[in-house]
C-alpha cells in the first residue's frame, strides 16, 4: 500500500514532508492523519532536523481538508472527533521546536489553509487560490482557521475572508501577509529550500528559543512577553554554538553550529 505521506531529509537537516494523496486533492483522511502524526513524532525525536518543510503530492491543490467523502459516512458524534482530531494534529505541527514552512504547491482552501496558518512561513505557487470558504458549507473553519488568521492578518480582514468565504490568489494574498513568499512552479521546491537553508545556517538551539518566544508573545501581555524572551536570552549565553558564533565573527569565517 503506498504511503500517505511521504518523509525525506535534505543535507541531513530540512525534513520535507508530502501530503501523498494527489487524486483525493491530498485530503486529510483519518488514515492520513494518523500517518501526519507518526511522522511528527519522528521529527520530534530527530536532533539533527533544523527546519520542515511540508508539500502535497501534485501539481493542483497543497491539501483539499477534511475527507469529505469519509465524513459523509460518519455519525455526528464521529465527526465531531475527525474536526478534533484535525484540529489538534495542527496544533502538534504548530508546536513543532523548528521552523515550519508550508511549500504550498498548489490551491489552500479551507482545512488546507489552516495546515499553512499553523506553520511559521508561507511560500505558494503564482496563481493558487487561498481562502476559508466553510461558512458557505453553513459551517465555520473548525481547525485554527478562527484562531490564526486573525493572528496573522489582522482582525477586519480575517473577519471579511471568513465572514464572506471569498479566496484570494496568491498575488492577492502576498499583499496582505497570508504568504510570505511567491514562487514559479518551476521553481517553487528550489525557492523553499532556499529559504530553509537560509534559516538552518543559523544557530539551531537560537531558532527553537526564537520561535518559542515568538509563539508565547501571542499568550502573554508585553510585559510578561519580555521576561519570556530575556530567560531565552540568558539560556543561551552558555551555549557552545554562542561561543562559536562569536569566534567565527572575530575570524571572520562561516560559524559551524552544532547545537550545543
């Protein structure tokens, strides 16, 4: 049986993870799920990963959502638990210690675009359409989409999107800071590795303690938000890699981190 999602590691540091179901529009089938969290527990455990990249499988859609064909079969109660399930394996992404980047390869709507809201940064395909059209289905996006959006845009906008359901091109969506990054399809997978490895020739221990404060300035006033980033600061004065990077600046030379 072919695999769901498929896992490989780039120069021993960029893991890429691909949403495997291109003739379902790489819909998050509970099968699927269960694949997605398997490997983020091994990305959890592997110390050498410095960053992620995630992608669907084709060239038309990133990831399409929930299965709807596998909810229609199910029972309320049953449904209810697939949109919790969803919910939290997004989370489990979002909590990941490195750098996320969803490569979005192709169209993001709906629970798709909640996979991309949940990681770190956005790079899509010229010409995909984003958006959370749920409130259309007479329901609401049941995955973050309420929670990050805003977050990430701003209130009126966020509330204009999903109050209207509309979705935007990504030329449109880089104007607002839905995506941070567009790219050609032709080069769309070189452009995201690019990026990732812009981001692992940096201090892996600095980058986890970076986006944790990050992440934790969303719960905390500003107050408690730099004490926060300050005891990150101070975790990492004793560091070998501190060390390092401060000899590589005097000899003037590339720093080799080694995240200790």
């Amino acid at each position: 049986m072919t695999s769901m999602v498929h896992f490989s590691i780039l120069d021993e540091q960029i893991g890429i993870m691909t949403l495997n179901r291109p003739e379902q529009a790489n819909s998050l089938s509970a099968a699927m799920l269960e694949e997605i969290n398997q490997t983020i527990q091994e990305i959890k455990h592997d110390q050498s990963l410095r960053c992620l990249l995630i992608t669907g499988a084709g060239s038309k859609v990133f990831c399409a959502g929930a299965d709807l064909k596998e909810r229609r079969l199910m029972t309320e109660e049953e449904a209810k638990e697939a949109v919790l399930i969803i919910q939290q394996t997004f989370t489990e992404i979002e909590s990941l210690p490195i750098p996320v980047i969803a490569m979005m390869n192709g169209h993001a709507l709906g629970g798709g675009l909640e996979l991309a809201l949940a990681c770190d940064l956005r790079i899509a395909r010229a010409g995909i359409r984003l958006g959370l059209p749920e409130t259309g289905l007479a329901i609401i996006p049941g995955a973050g989409g309420t929670q990050r959006l805003p977050r990430l845009i701003g209130l009126g906008k966020a509330k204009e999107l999903i109050f209207t359901g509309a979705s935007l091109k990504s030329e449109e969506a880089i104007q607002i800071g839905l995506i941070e990054h567009i790219s050609l399809a032709d080069s769309l997978m070189q452009d995201a590795i690019s990026l990732a490895k812009q981001i692992t020739k940096n201090g892996p221990i600095a980058l986890k303690e970076a986006k944790q404060a990050i992440q934790l300035s969303l719960d905390h006033d500003l107050r408690t938000g730099l004490t926060k980033e300050y005891e990150a600061y101070l975790r990492l004065i004793d560091t070998e890699d501190r060390t390092e990077g401060l000899q590589a600046f005097r000899e003037k030379r590339t720093p080799h981190y080694r995240g200790k």
